[in-house]
C-alpha cells in the first residue's frame, strides 16, 4: 500500500487555513522569514492544535511530513506557492 501523498493547499486546509494560491503566498509572505533556530511548530502563528499536529507528524514521519517539511523551507526563505 502506498502511502498518501498531501499538497500544500490540502496541508493548510488541514490546519484550519485559507488554502488557495493566494492565502498561501499571503500566510508565507507574512510569516517569514523565520528564525533560524526556531522550530516551525514553535512560531507564535499556531494555534495549538495546530502545533500539535505539526510536531505529531514530523516526529512520527507521517503522511503529511514532507509537506509539512515543504511549509518549513518556505517560511524560512520567505518563498511562496
């Protein structure tokens, strides 16, 4: 069985968040760059449920990790979509 494979929208639509192009490139553009020594599901931008997920499934390398991995990189050099 293979695993599933999660886009970016369908991460943020995950998260409880506005998930079209141009929500994305908002939330990306107004949360970045981050800090480089602070984790993604530490930024104050996250409810804590939403926290929780994200470190939930990048410590269990889970479905959504590598997306999850993909907003990480994004917020940290402050590219969008």
């Amino acid at each position: 069985m293979e695993s599933p494979v999660h886009s970016l929208p369908s991460l943020f639509k995950q998260l409880g968040l506005e998930h079209d192009p141009v929500s994305i490139e908002r939330f990306v553009t107004a949360h970045s760059p981050l800090k480089p020594d602070l984790k993604l599901a530490d930024a104050f931008f996250w409810t804590q449920s939403q926290k929780a997920f994200l470190r939930e499934e990048i410590l269990d390398d889970a479905d959504w990790a590598e997306v999850v991995d993909a907003l990480n990189l994004m917020l940290r050099d402050g590219r969008g979509v």
